[in-house]
C-alpha cells in the first residue's frame, strides 16, 4: 500500500486489510514522504498490529517505486495491491487464495465497485471470467485493486510511466499464459474516484494507452489502432 498524504483514506483502507476472512496477512505500507499526518497514522497502527510492516521512502518517488519497495520488502507467498483511498471487502483474498488453489492459477482478479467522494456509486467493474495477453492489449481487465498474483511465477517490477498498474498486469498475464476472476460477479473490492484525479483525464489517459501499444509493447501503427479503438469502447462500458 503506498501512501503519500493519505490521512483522510488511510485508516479505513489499512482496516480493510485487516478485517480480512483471510488473516494470516502482511500488511506493507510504505510513506512517501507525506507532507501530512500519514506516516503517524501508519506508526500508530502498527504499534498495535503487528502484521502491519511500516515503511518510509527516503525521498518522494511516486507510486511506482513505493509498490517496488513494498514487492522487495515482502515476504509472503502471494502479493495483492491496495491504494491508500481504496478497499477490500472482508472475503476477498479468502475466495481468491481458495479459486486458485482449485484452477491452478498463477493471477487472480476480481469484479470491484467504483464510487466517488461523496460516497456516491458511479458503476461497478465485472470483468470477464479470464484473460489472455491479447485481451489486455484491449483493456486493462485487472484492477490494480483486486489484482493477486502467486509469486512462484516470479515477482514483476512497476515501471514510472502513464497507466503503470496496466503495463504491470499486461506483463504479468503475458507470462502466466492466462489470469481468473474469482466465480462471483459481486464487488469485492471498492475503488475511489476522485474528481479531477490522473485517472478521471481521459485525455491523457488515452495518450498514455498509445504510448504503451507503440513504445512499451512495440506494436505496428495499425495493429494499435484496433487494439485502442477496443481500447476506448471497453472504457466507455466501464463507466455506465
């Protein structure tokens, strides 16, 4: 979980964590140099649950590098990513660890619930039952949020670019073969959207997703203009 002024979401996305079904969990929030009252927010959890690992960066790198320190510093069998503003219903990493004992598989996601600040419901995300590497490059179908990834295929690396939790998934996929979304269709996670948020820019949203099919994925002028014409019609349906 990295944090950068997060004081006003942390406490109740921490708890989210803990109020797990699944509580043999380790909890790594790792400060980015919060210029507000996070990092004593984070020292007076832990001091009080001791599956709460708390980290603080030396200098402000941004999110990539914190998840990065939070993958290194784990030592868990599996590793799951939750921002500091979002949360996780209690059975989520229970079902999760529990279908991909069954299945095999190396990559679990879930359906998750979008809502604003108010509290409001905007729409709630259902992706489909599984992915491939091609079904990707059309979308990203994981939410950072609900995404789970057993480590025995290896740890992946978040990388300082536009749309990171997407190229980080789209890697993952392309080297597992396939990822599973848990049976249920009901919300298991709860992501927030902020007003005037990176994510909330379409604009630039949609130069990022072509930067990654020309220069991350070396895709032809042609092959990633189908892909993001896809690309834009999923995300349309994502927010009704």
């Amino acid at each position: 979980m990295p944090a950068y002024n997060a004081a006003a979401t942390l406490q109740e996305s921490m708890d989210s964590v803990f109020a797990q079904t699944h509580a043999d969990v380790e909890l790594l929030v790792i400060d980015d140099c919060s210029k507000d009252a996070s990092w004593d927010i984070v020292q007076s959890m832990a001091a009080r649950e001791p599956r709460l690992v708390p980290i603080r960066m030396t200098r402000n790198g941004g999110v990539a590098a914190a998840r990065n320190t939070g993958i290194e510093a784990a030592t868990g069998t599996h590793i799951a990513f939750l921002d500091s503003d979002d949360r996780w219903l209690p059975d989520k990493l229970a079902q999760q660890l529990a279908h991909m004992r069954a299945t095999g598989t190396f990559i679990s996601y879930t359906a998750y619930r979008r809502f604003d600040e108010s509290g409001r419901e905007l729409s709630i995300v259902r992706p489909p039952a599984e992915v491939r590497y091609a079904d990707m490059l059309k979308s990203n179908r994981i939410g950072n949020l609900t995404g789970l990834y057993d480590r025995a295929l290896g740890d992946g690396r978040f990388q300082r670019i536009g749309h990171e939790d997407y190229v980080f998934w789209l890697a993952m996929v392309r080297r597992a073969g396939i990822a599973r979304r848990v049976p249920s269709l009901e919300p298991l996670a709860e992501y927030l959207v902020r007003s005037g948020s990176l994510s909330a820019d379409k604009r630039r949203a949609a130069q990022w997703q072509w930067n990654i099919y020309r220069n991350v994925e070396g895709l032809g002028r042609a092959r990633a203009a189908w892909y993001f014409a896809h690309y834009a019609a999923i995300a349309v349906g994502k927010r009704r």
